[in-house]
C-alpha cells in the first residue's frame, strides 16, 4: 500500500520556469490537499479538492495551479517559478470525514527557486 | 478566522525527562477538530491524534497523553519519560469541518531529547 506518492522528491528551478509537482493515492480517498511549509509558519494550505473535477483556493493559491481529473492524482502546477516559492511542499490526502488518522501526507517535494 | 499558537519554538530536554508541548487555538465553531502531528529529521508528517471539540476526555497512548480543555482553548500534548527517538517538530492543527478545508497548523515546536 504506497499511500501518498510526491514526485519528484527534490527539484531546482530557475526564476521563471515553469513545473509540475506530482500527487498521487492509492487509498480511494476524495479529499486532497497542497500544503507548503515554510520555516516558522507552519503548514499553509495552497489548494485543495473534495473530489475529482472539483478543486478550490486555499490560503496562498497565488502562482499555482491544480486540477483533479482523477481521484488518484492531484498535480500542482507552478506557472511561473518565483524566489519566494522555495519552499517544501506536501500533498496530503483523507477519506471524506477525515476518518480517525485525519491526514495522511506524502513525503515532500523540496523546490529551490533560483 | 481560525488560528493555533504554539508559543514554544523550541524546547530541549534530557532523555527521560517529561515535557509538555503547548497548543492554544482559537475558532467560532462549535464544531471542530484538533490534531497533533510529528515531523522527524527525515520529513515525513506523522499522524499522531485527532480529537473532536465534543469529546474533552484526555487521551493517553503509551507515553504519549493529550490534555484537551475547551475553556481555555488548549489541547497540550505530554510526552513521558522522553527518549532522543522523540526529537522531532511537532505541530498542532485545527479544522473546522470535515472536508478539512479550513485545516489550520500552528507553526510547529521543534523538541530536542538529548542523550
């Protein structure tokens, strides 16, 4: 059972570039999530999607994009890289009542904008 | 709006020692749900406990106990007889409904347990 799956697991992009950050479960679950973290501030909610074709804004959705054509994967788009979107971001997944473990989350995708 | 606060930024104990983490929130709902999560040197997010605002009983799970008081906003998290295993940022997080669309994460305590 693979869980939460984030490709790739490291990237460096150039101011500018543009680039897709992976999701995928296995778990059949409707909620999805990107979060990035930030050093002291937490987890900030960037997208999120209760179900395929369905997806909404969360806290800081500027500079990316999502889409949900499947309930397996849920691709976050960054058009146009930005210095300020270096960052760590996890993808996140749960049943629709958040079931008794509530989140699970991805390992991470380290992204270096530069 | 929705907010958790957790005033530590960083604790260090010895191994063995007790520690508590702090976790204060604020929200308008009488509906919601706390969580605590574990974040190791390595990345991962580590699901620890969820806990829904109508359920004050306190939990306890090995060494770890959670102490959740409605009226002072706080869902505090007590881990007994530390060991270096449990040196990790720990973070706190609220949701005020299902879908986990307003799921809120306080900005984490990082805990040291040295040897």
């Amino acid at each position: 059972n693979a869980g939460v799956t984030q490709t790739p697991k490291f990237q460096v992009l150039k101011t500018g570039q543009s680039m897709t950050l992976q999701c995928a479960q296995d778990m059949n679950h409707e909620y999805m999530s990107w979060y990035r973290q930030d050093p002291g501030m937490g987890l900030r909610l960037i997208h999120y999607s209760v179900g395929a074709g369905i997806t909404d804004q969360g806290e800081v959705p500027n500079g990316y994009n999502v889409s949900r054509s499947t309930t397996e994967d849920f691709p976050l788009r960054l058009l146009s890289a930005a210095p300020s979107q270096t960052s760590v971001y996890f993808c996140a997944s749960s049943y629709r009542t958040t079931g008794p473990y509530g989140y699970t989350f991805g390992s991470g995708t380290r992204l270096t904008v530069v | 709006a929705q907010k958790v606060t957790q005033a530590q930024t960083e604790i260090s104990v010895v191994e063995k020692e007790d520690v508590t983490l702090d976790c204060v929130y604020e929200t308008r709902d009488t509906t919601y749900y706390l969580f605590w999560y574990k974040q190791p040197p390595s990345g991962e997010l580590v699901f620890l406990i969820r806990r829904n605002s109508f359920d004050e009983q306190n939990e306890i799970s090995g060494r770890y106990s959670w102490n959740f008081q409605k009226s002072t906003s706080s869902f505090n998290f007590t881990i007994t007889a530390s060991q270096v295993v449990d040196s990790a940022v720990y973070f706190c997080a609220l949701s005020e409904d299902n879908y986990g669309q307003n799921f809120v994460f306080g900005p984490g305590t990082r805990l040291s347990v040295l040897p």
